[in-house]
C-alpha cells in the first residue's frame, strides 16, 4: 500500500466518523433547530470534509461540500432560521456527501454522478429562497452512485432520519418496489461491503490509559521475568529451564509489541502540511512546493503530539520568510517554484527530522543588528561572534528580525518555543542557513517510555543518566607530574584529551555530602553533553548500562528538576533518571563559565571566512581523533618499513625521485605513545611537500575527511603540536600544529642556521628495530 | 467527604487518624524505598507497587514531629490523588473502624495546627478522638521547592 493509499483510507475513516457524527446531530437538530452550537458543529465537520477533499482533487465532493456549507454559515451566523425545507436539504446534501464517499471507499476513486440540482437547491435556499421543486426527494431516491441505485439507500437505511426521506418516496406508491429491491440490493451490498472492506480493517480504537495500564503490567512481567531467570540459574531442573526460557522469549515478544502499540508513522503529523503550504504560499503570493521523504518513519505517539506544533511553526517560518518572491527567485537564478523538503530518517537510535527550504537564508548580518538593538550583546561583542553564535539568538523569546508582524509570523515567540517544545521531549534542534537556504535539524528520541542509560552509584543508591547525555566514562587516576583536577576562576576542571572538561560533583551536587571530596584520590567520571556545555559528573561508581522504561515521578517532584523520571529496577526497586541538563543549571557551572569568560579564554576564531573547512582525520598511537587541515595534505601513502632508510639521523625514504624526509608524529605531539617499526611492517604515512620536498608524516591510522567547524578551541596551555581543538560530532578532534611539527624537526621556514629542530627533541624521528622478531 | 463509613486508621506520634477506606486504601510493610535527594524534605522516596512508582510521605515530617527511623518495618498506607499512588509512612497501624454521622464534630480549634490543616473533622469515638484527613490535602499542602 503506497503512501497516498494510506492517507486516502486516513481519509475515508476520517470521513466515516464525520458521517456519523453529522447523523446524530441532525437527528438533534431537529428537536432544537435553534441550537447554534449543533449547526456549527455541522458547519465545521462540512468545512473538514471539504477541505480534505480539495486535497485529493475530489470535486463533486468539495462543490457539494461547499453549497452546504454556505448554508450552514448563514444558518450559523443567524441570517436564517433552519426550518423544514432546509433540513431536508441539508439532509439530502449529507447523504449525498456520503454516497460519494463510500464510491471512493469502493472504487478508490470518485463516483460520477450529477448533483446539479441539490447544488442549485442549496444555491436557492441560501440566497433566501422558499419553496423549492419539489422534486428534491426524487434525486436522493436515485442517486448518482454507479453500482446500484439503491446501494445507497440500503447503507443509510439505519440512518433515522433518511427513513422518513424513503417513506415519502414509499409514499408515492413506491413501496413494495422498493422494499424488493432494497431486499436484494442489501445482499450485494453486504458482499460488496465484504470484498471492497477487506483492505481497510477498521483499527480499534482502544483508550491510551489502556494501553499505558497494559505498558505497565507488562513492564512488570519483565521484572517478574528476571527474577524468574536467575531462579532458572541456580536450577538443574530442565523442563523448569525450559519453561522459564519460553516465558523469558514470550515476554520479550510481548514488550516489543506493547512498545510498537505507541509508534505511529510521522505521516499522521505531516498530512495536514501540503494544505498549510499552499495557504501560506498563496497568502504571500509565493510559489512553493513541499517535499516529504521518510513519511512511513515512526515514532511514539506521544513524541508525534510534541512535534506537531514546532514543525508546522518551522514550515510557516520556512514559506513566509525563507522562501523569496517568485521575481527575486527568478533574479537570483533559482527556479521560480520554492521547496520545502520534510526528511525523516533514523540516526543512532534518534530520528531525525529535517526541514530544509531553498530560500534566501537567515539574515545573520540583520541578526546581529537586532541583538545589538536589542541590548542583547555589545556591538564590539557581536563582532567576535561566529555565525552559530549568532544563530543562536532567535531562539530567544521575543526576538523576530521581522519588521512589521503579519498574521503568519514575525511575531518573535517562534523558534524559542521550538526549541523549548522540542527539548521538553529530549531533543535538539540544529540550524545551518546560507544564501541557498535553510536547513532545521530535530533530533527526537524514538520513544519516551524506553531508552537506554547508563547507571551510576551514588552512596547506596543508583541512579540512571539517559544514554544521549552521556559522551564517555572514564577512570581518572592521580599520577606525579600530570595535571589533576584544577580550579578554573571557581570551577574544578580535568584535563581530558588537551581539553578542559569542568566537573560537577554528583554527591555533593545531591547535598548527600557536606564538603567536596578530595580530588587527589581516583576519580569515576562520567562525561555528558546538556545545556550546550560538556562537563565530567563525578560519581561513585560507574555500574552498567540498560534500557530502562521511564514512568513519571509524581507531582510532588515538579520543584525537583533534576529528575526527568523514574524506572523499575530488575530486583524491583525504583530508580531516579537525571535530568542531565538541570544538574548543569543546578551546579551553576553555566553561570560560572559565562561569567569568567570561559568562551574568551578557550575560543578564538582561526580563518573564519567558512564556515567550516576540510580536515583529514587520523589516529596516533595513543592519541585519537588528531585532524590535518585537508589543504596541507598532498597524498596518502602506506610505506614498508623495510624502505626507510637513515640519512644522519634521519629517517628516510626513496619516494618517485626524491628522497622523503620521515617524521614521527607521535615524537612531537604531545599525548601520543611512540612505538618502534618491525621490518614487515607498513605503516600509513601523510605527504606534505614542503618548499617543493616531499616530507612523511607517519602516523598510526587514517580515517577519513571530516568537516570541521572553524570555530577552534584553543588549549590552554598550549600543547605541544596541537594547534586546538574542534568538536565534530559531539566528539573532541585537536587539530595537528603542522608548522610546529615542521619547525620542531628543523624544516621551519624560520630556523635559523645552527638551530636545528633536533636541539630541542633529544632524538631525531623514529626508532628502528629492523632485525627485531 | 462523607462522614460515616469506615476508616482505616492509623497511629503518628500521639495522633489518631483515619482515612475512608472509599478511598482505595492498602496497606503494606517493609517496602524499600528509594531517597530523592534534593526533594521536599516530606517525601520519603519512591517505591513500587506492582509496576507503579508510589510517592512515599513521611507522615512524621508531614506533621512537624521529629523523624523517627522505622527502618524496614516502614508501614505504608497508601491512597491515590489524581492519577498517582502516594504512601504515608506511619508509625503503627490501627483497625478498620466504622462509624456513623452521629460521633462527627468539626475541627477543634485547640488541635494542634500542623495537623488541623490537614483534618476535615474528628470523630468522637469511646477511648479517643479520631481524626479524619483530607488525603489530598496532604499531597497538595507539601512545599515543592526546597529552601
């Protein structure tokens, strides 16, 4: 079944429901003609059916649709009062509207059929008509749908007020036609309605509390489960094993499909968009067309709710201000049709939704400006600040570069709650815009109720840290001579990879302990990502990892945020989950970083034309993730060690024509592990040419190119060979110091005779063990 | 709240209350309940009743009296408000009682203050006063933010 199947049997549901609502209130509407609630119930559930069938190109549909709802309008707003005659109509219209509908269901296309008539009747009565042919009855008893004439009334048979409508024509000497007729037609119709219902098996609604209550209970069945197991350990006996073993993979089953209960596609959130673009496109007199891949993707339902508003609020944003006039498309050399692309895809166990429009972009220097106007940031300030910094600022509340505030947006409360919806579900939103558009990262959890995380002790009590926090863990020993942890203007900092990582001390955090522990002793840390910060939670223990199913923690925690929920541990006891990103509020380590110039101290800009540039990735024993800016590599080479020869102390190779100078990184980077080369061996080596000579960088491995943001991290102190570091996907990349490298191994460009690099690094490039093995 | 019925009843410190048992009261010991640091000083913890995270209020705090650790022999009464299970953590369990409209009278105003906000009247029963709670009074009276 294909997407526009799918959203067509959406449809006919949506139909059918709407069908059967409008029964029951025009059964009402005639004992309380005057109630304007009941007529504007109607009016809406025809404005809904005709909205939707404008989607699918439906007209006889949409055009009955609409006379009735011109009606209905007047009749709503008091113009008219509903008297007998209209009911009639507007019945008639109803039943029309859904014989339609069901030769759609059965045809999966629009029946023909003419309804000129009820058109011009309801026409008639709108303007103010009264008394109609007569003849309206006549039309109902033979409608157009192409089956059988009759199939019709056979469905609307139990449809109260239709009898009276059969009864009148039953009147006119009718009746026992129509009774045989009815007799033989209802037993096609039933065969009919078996065969062309097969495909659409009508879901059953089942209420959520339900589906949570049963989400619970079968939660509490994987526990009774593991406790089942390790009784199952401990016994010899075998059919008891095996049962327990058919229970533990039943239970398994059963969770799974209790969780898929809750997915539902993303389509369900996309399908009111296509309409939303085309009104707000035609609103701005634009031309725009929206893409969606990825629609079938799934995800909880209760995320699908929290993502519903952020991501029509990002379309609007996309087609009001992204898209430009057709004219200035056309001046810009873009085609004059706009687009609107929704992806979603699965990504590490997140999805990911992405709304990318090709339109002119956000406009940072206009950004900047208002931040300025603002007050928000000085002007000296604002000119430091990178793109993404700047970016940055229309998450803030009330801030629209919007001059003047139309209906569809500019009024500033956008992106802020956005993003703040977004978060509340435990995502991220990423923004990246040039002049050839913009591009809306979200990242959602699959699903609320299940996730992994990792569990860390704390005095005797465990507690869970949401897996997408957490970076890496770690075991910091104090060695003699190494930096441990130090205090940065107030904040404890560890030294990691060159970094300076602040952290937060979990039991003192908690108030479970009085004074900071003593930092001379080991340390768990667990490295975690919130609030646009990365810190080290130090903990007791570092325990395991495990999927855990989230329940709520009650109201009584609503002034407690630095728990997000709980969860049921396998010996039946509760857990706490962190709220990673209240626990960094909390410490006050934002503030603290914010206050002492953090950023001024570790960020500096370096080339900060692009916005990110090209760097060849690559691991030294010892020292991962090292990066090479792409522009000083020439080519890639693995190398025996058998080739390298010694020239003085140095090490060499023939390579082409030349002889290559050899350089260990590892020698002259400060962190990495040095380690001697066996004749067999081939190590991978990077080529730089240098004043037109070919000199080899050898390193452990070679990953591949990476884009890396300008933005560099400067380490302070400096260390020896890094430049500074960048982050690339949440991970820390330090960036090799060419130059020094060179300058250190005597080929700088400034070396002065007699200076040689070898006089400061005791021992020149690579040890060589060739006999050794 | 209706005035007669039965009530469960329970003894904190020298108080005598009760709780409608239409309120879905169960009682059970020896529950192990899980700190929340940080948390109102009121709430005990967390524990689990058959795959429900139950709020555990330490009655004792509640009511102003000092803590008194019952360990793992913690009696736990349990009622739901709104959607959640909360638990009060008592000192010793009493009968279930039943009484009539006849026995009720309106809060004396002498009763100690940090219980008379929590009771909607007592009960005059042969040997001593019955307090009956207002169960939701108790979860919604708690201060959420710690100071």
């Amino acid at each position: 079944m294909d997407n526009n199947d799918q959203i067509l049997d959406e449809f006919l549901l949506e139909a059918g429901e709407i069908f059967d609502q409008l029964d029951l209130d025009f059964v009402q509407l005639e004992q309380m003609p005057e109630d304007k609630k009941l007529i504007g119930n109607i009016f809406r559930a025809m404005h809904t059916l005709k909205g939707s069938s404008g989607f699918f190109a439906f007209h006889r549909l949409e055009k009955v649709a609409h006379a009735g709802e011109s009606l209905l309008s007047k009749l709503r707003d008091g113009i008219f009062t509903l008297n007998e005659e209209m009911t009639d109509v507007l019945l008639e219209t109803s039943d029309r509207l859904r014989a339609i509908v069901d030769g759609v269901q059965k045809q999966r296309r629009e029946p023909e059929g003419d309804d000129t008539t009820l058109i011009q009747n309801l026409k008639f009565l709108t303007e103010g008509g009264v008394g109609i042919v007569k003849a309206i009855t006549t039309p109902s008893a033979a409608p157009a749908a192409p089956v059988s004439p009759l199939v019709e009334e056979v469905i609307e048979i139990t449809q109260p007020a239709l009898e009276e409508t059969i009864l009148e024509v039953a009147a006119q000497d009718l009746e026992q036609e129509i009774l045989e007729v009815v007799k033989e037609a209802s037993i096609d119709a039933a065969v009919n309605e078996a065969e062309s219902s097969k495909e659409l098996a009508a879901p059953v609604k089942v209420s959520v509390e339900l589906l949570d209550k049963l989400m619970n209970l079968v939660s509490e069945m994987v526990l009774a489960r593991n406790r089942l197991l390790s009784f199952a350990r401990t016994s010899g006996d075998l059919a008891f094993n095996n049962t327990v073993r058919r229970i533990d993979t039943v239970t398994l089953e059963l969770q799974e499909r209790m969780m898929k209960t809750r997915m539902q596609p993303i389509s369900q959130v996309w399908s009111k968009f296509p309409r939303l673009v085309r009104d707000i496109a035609q609103d701005c007199g634009k031309k725009v067309e929206l893409v969606q891949i990825g629609a079938e993707t799934e995800l909880d339902r209760t995320l699908l709710e929290g993502i519903r508003d952020p991501l029509a609020h990002i379309i609007r944003n996309s087609v009001d201000h992204g898209i430009e006039q057709p004219a200035e498309r056309l001046a810009k050399g873009k085609p004059e049709l706009g687009s609107v692309k929704l992806r979603a895809f699965h990504e590490n166990g997140m999805v990911v939704i992405e709304i990318a429009d090709d339109g002119a972009g956000i406009n940072i220097p206009l950004v900047k400006q208002k931040a300025i106007q603002l007050g928000l940031v000085t002007a000296e300030r604002a000119e430091k600040l990178t793109e993404r910094e700047l970016i940055d600022f229309i998450y803030l509340p009330g801030f629209s570069t919007k001059a003047e505030v139309t209906n569809l947006s500019g009024r500033g409360v956008g992106m802020d709650v956005v993003r703040t919806n977004i978060q509340e579900i435990g995502g991220t939103v990423d923004i990246a815009t040039s002049a050839q558009g913009t591009r809306l990262r979200l990242s959602i959890p699959l699903t609320l109720a299940i996730m992994p995380a990792v569990f860390v002790r704390s005095k005797k009590q465990s507690y869970a840290i949401p897996q997408v926090n957490v970076i890496e863990m770690l075991r910091y020993e104090p060695r003699e001579g190494v930096p441990g942890v130090e205090n940065f203007y107030g904040v404890p900092v560890f030294r990691l990879r060159d970094k300076l990582i602040p952290l937060v001390f979990l039991n003192y955090e908690l108030k479970v302990d009085d004074v900071m522990p003593p930092t001379d002793e080991p340390l768990n840390i667990v490295i975690v990502q919130a609030a646009g910060i990365r810190f080290g939670l130090v903990v007791d223990e570092v325990l395991y990892m495990q999927e855990v199913v989230v329940k709520s923690v009650g109201p009584l925690l609503k002034g407690t945020p630095v728990y997000s929920g709980s969860t049921i541990l396998g010996n039946g006891r509760v857990a706490l989950i962190f709220d990673i990103n209240a626990i960094a509020v909390r410490s006050g380590i934002i503030a603290k970083l914010a206050d002492n110039q953090f950023e001024q101290d570790i960020s500096a800009v370096l080339g900060a034309n692009n916005e990110s540039q090209q760097m060849l990735m690559f691991d030294l024993l010892g020292l991962e993730r090292m990066v090479i800016p792409l522009e000083t590599v020439d080519r890639l080479e693995m190398i025996a060690a058998s080739r390298i020869d010694r020239r003085g102390n140095e090490a060499v190779v023939l390579y082409g024509n030349k002889i290559m100078r050899l350089i260990s990184l590892a020698h002259y980077v400060e962190g990495a592990t040095q380690k001697s080369l066996y004749g067999d061996e081939t190590v991978p080596v990077i080529v730089h040419y240098h004043h037109d000579q070919p000199v080899g960088f050898i390193v452990k491995k070679v990953h591949n190119i990476v884009n890396v943001p300008t933005q560099v991290v400067m380490v302070s102190p400096p260390q020896r060979g890094i430049m500074g570091s960048v982050i690339v996907n949440d991970s820390v990349m330090s960036i090799l110091n060419v130059q020094e490298v060179l300058n250190m191994s005597g080929l700088g460009p400034h070396h002065e005779a007699g200076i040689s690099g070898a006089d400061f690094v005791d021992n020149d490039v690579i040890t060589m063990d060739r006999e050794g093995k | 709240m209706n005035r007669s019925g039965s009530y469960a009843t329970f003894f904190v410190g020298d108080f005598f209350f009760g709780i409608p048992i239409a309120i879905g009261v169960e009682v059970t010991k020896g529950q192990e309940v899980t700190p929340v640091p940080l948390g109102p000083k009121e709430v005990a913890g967390f524990f689990n009743l058959r795959g429900q995270i139950v709020t555990a209020i330490n009655m004792r705090v509640r009511l102003g009296l000092p803590a008194v650790d019952h360990g793992s022999d913690a009696l736990s009464i349990f009622f739901q408000d709104q959607d959640h299970l909360f638990a009060l953590l008592v000192d010793r369990v009493g009968d279930f009682t039943e009484v009539t409209e006849n026995t009720f009278e309106e809060t004396p105003s002498n009763l100690d203050p940090n219980a008379r906000e929590l009771i909607v009247g007592v009960h005059k029963l042969a040997d001593k006063l019955l307090l009956v709670l207002d169960t939701h009074k108790i979860v919604s009276g708690i201060n959420l933010v710690q100071s």
